[in-house]
C-alpha cells in the first residue's frame, strides 16, 4: 500500500499525466456560508443559491481558475426580518446588483494540501482584490474545497447610513466556503 | 425601628436593584418589540437580554439569602389569611423572575441568535434553532410578563396600602431609613 502510494505521487509529480482535472462542481453538497457578530453575538447566515465553475488539478495548479456568482437574494441572514432588511438599498441593493461575483486570478500552493487563491470580488458595483487560503481534500475521484476569508463590508458599501456602524453590525465577515467536485479525467476528454 | 425587623442590607439592595432593572427591562421590551430592524433596535434588544440576564442572578441570590436569612416578620396586626396570601405572592414572583428571563433565553436560541452578556460571556444555547419553538416561547415570555406585571401591581398597592392605610411597618422593612411610625 506504501509502495502504491509512493508510486502514485511520483507519477503525480511527473507532470500530472495521471492526475484529474476537479471540474464538475456539485451544486447541491456545495455550501456558502458566512459568520459575523451583532453586538458580540456571532451570527451564521448562507446563501441559498450560487454557481462555481472552477477547473483546479493539484499536479497543474498554473493553470487553476474559479468562478463563483452568489444570488444575494438567497441569502439568509438568520430571521427573516433580516432578510428583508439586507438586500434593501443602505445594504445589497438587489434590485441594481443581483449577484456577487468572485473571479480569480491565480492559485498558489502553501504546501501539503493548503493552497490560496487570488481574485476580484466584486460586491455592489465595487471590486477588490481578496485571497483566501483553502484545503483540497481528494477521495478518488471527488475533490472538495474547504477555504475562508474574512471581508471588511464597508469596503463594498454593504450597510450605509445609520448601518454603517460596526459597533452593533461587526464590519469584519467571515466568508466560508465548501465546495465539492467531481473530476473529469483532461485524457478522456 | 429595631434593625432585627428590617431586611438587612443586602437583602434591600438585592430587592430594589431588581425592582429598578424591572422597570427597565419590561417597559425596553415592549418597545423594542414595535421597532423596525435598526442598530438601534439591535442595541435595545441586547441590553434587554442582559438586564434579564442581571434579574435572574439577582433572583438567585436573593434565593441564596433567602435560604440563610430568616426574613423579618410581618407585623403582627396583619391576618393570618392576609400573611399567607403575602408569603404566596412573593413565591410567585420568584417563579417569574426565573422563569421570564429562562424564557427570553430560551426563546433567543431557538431563534438562532445566543445571548452574549455584557457582549462578553456567550450563554450555551439549550436549544436549537426552531422557528415553531421560538414563537411559541416568545408567546410564553409575553404572557408570563403580563403575569409578572399583575403581581407586580398587587405587590405594590399592598405595600402602599399598609404603608398610607394601616400605617404599619410593612413597606419599612424594606427601606433602608426612616422612623418606626408610632401608631
């Protein structure tokens, strides 16, 4: 078993001939979640419905791109007078932007099976440049993405006005996310 | 007015503290419950909870004195029936003041937001997040208030009666100075 793996990873260093290509993102065991605090109380909320199409093979991680768009009407901040609330125009303003949209721009590897990815998040008309350190889990041919970042909302106007003060609604947002994968093999293409 | 027919100090402080965060806390409840979400709204809802919170540490201790101190008797012009219905009330306003803010805690979990004190300790969540459960204990909660805010106003009419009234020592065991009024 030993030797197999060894062999394994050899032949995975020898330029990914062997290796899969993640490609085939599975919506329904994917989740996209944030926490943040209210008065010191830590809050989870998730959006309800967002795409990812993401091609990252661990052998190739150059050529790693993703993609991910968030409905911010999905969102569920925890109560529905919340819900309510946020995607008004002080916070998301749905009705002019309708979706979230992280583009990378490049992976790098942290070692073992850390890596970071780099991108635009763009949020209410506004894009930043974010990184988020993430874990790549493989099981046979399923790949999962386990990553986090934390997002300050005022650098995207997300709570203006009388919200925009982060001593009851915290400006720092932990966003989670947890992505699964199914690999498509780039030979058998 | 001999000491040993007065509540000690403590007991006074403990009592009226609680008196004082009651008409805080309830009066901050209805109001913050009419408001539309602001951080205002979110602020008030957070010192409600902890005001609850302190109500029910008082109320323990209060149980703690309560279990070491022999309270002053009441005097003894009142009729037995009148003691007992005294000593009845007082049960029952121990009950409510925890049993409203387990209530107001419970009802925070079940809907999803945990009670933090003082933005400081997290209270565990006893239950999950269930939004059935949530309102019907938020039900609880109101009715049990209405409940406390009825003996509440029995409690003070019968301490202002004897006071104004019979001219007893009723409501000067719980005060911290004053002449023994001479009848």
């Amino acid at each position: 078993m030993k030797k197999l793996q060894l062999l394994l990873t050899l032949l995975g260093a020898m330029g990914g001939a062997y290796a899969a290509e993640f490609n085939q993102v599975q919506a329904d065991k994917s989740t996209l979640t944030f926490a943040y605090k209210q008065m010191g109380v830590p809050l989870e909320g998730k959006f309800r419905k967002f795409g990812a199409q993401l091609a990252f093979d661990p052998a190739r991680i150059n050529a790693a791109q993703a993609r991910l768009e968030a409905d911010i009407a999905s969102i569920d901040t925890g109560s529905s007078e919340g819900n309510d609330e946020v995607v008004g125009k002080l916070w998301f303003n749905t009705k002019i932007y309708p979706v979230a949209q992280f583009v990378s721009t490049g992976v790098k590897a942290l070692g073992g099976n850390r890596y970071e990815v780099l991108g635009k998040l763009t949020i209410k008309g506004r894009s930043l440049d974010v990184s988020a350190p993430f874990t790549f889990r493989q099981e046979g041919s399923v790949g999962v993405f386990d990553g986090a970042f934390v997002l300050k909302r005022l650098d995207y106007a997300i709570g203006e006005g009388l919200w925009a003060d982060v001593g009851t609604v915290a400006n720092e947002v932990r966003i989670v996310f947890h992505i699964v994968t199914n690999a498509v093999s780039p030979i058998k293409k | 007015m001999n000491p040993s027919t007065r509540y000690t100090t403590t007991a006074m402080a403990l009592h009226w503290l609680t008196a004082l965060f009651i008409f805080t806390t309830f009066p901050l409840g209805v109001y913050m419950h009419e408001l539309a979400l602001s951080p205002l709204k979110l602020q008030l809802v957070s010192y409600h909870k902890w005001l609850g919170v302190t109500i029910f540490l008082l109320t323990v201790a209060r149980l703690a004195w309560r279990a070491t101190h022999v309270p002053p008797p009441l005097p003894e012009t009142i009729p037995l029936w009148q003691q007992r219905a005294a000593h009845g009330l007082h049960f029952l306003l121990y009950v409510l003041l925890l049993t409203i803010p387990l209530t107001g805690w419970l009802m925070s979990s079940a809907k999803g937001f945990p009670v933090v004190y003082l933005g400081l300790v997290q209270l565990p969540d006893l239950v999950g997040k269930d939004k059935v459960l949530g309102d019907l204990l938020a039900e609880v909660h109101e009715m049990l208030n209405f409940g406390l805010l009825a003996l509440v106003g029995m409690h003070i009419a019968a301490a202002l009666k004897h006071h104004f009234i019979e001219h007893d020592d009723t409501l000067r065991r719980m005060l911290p100075s004053g002449k023994r009024v001479e009848s």
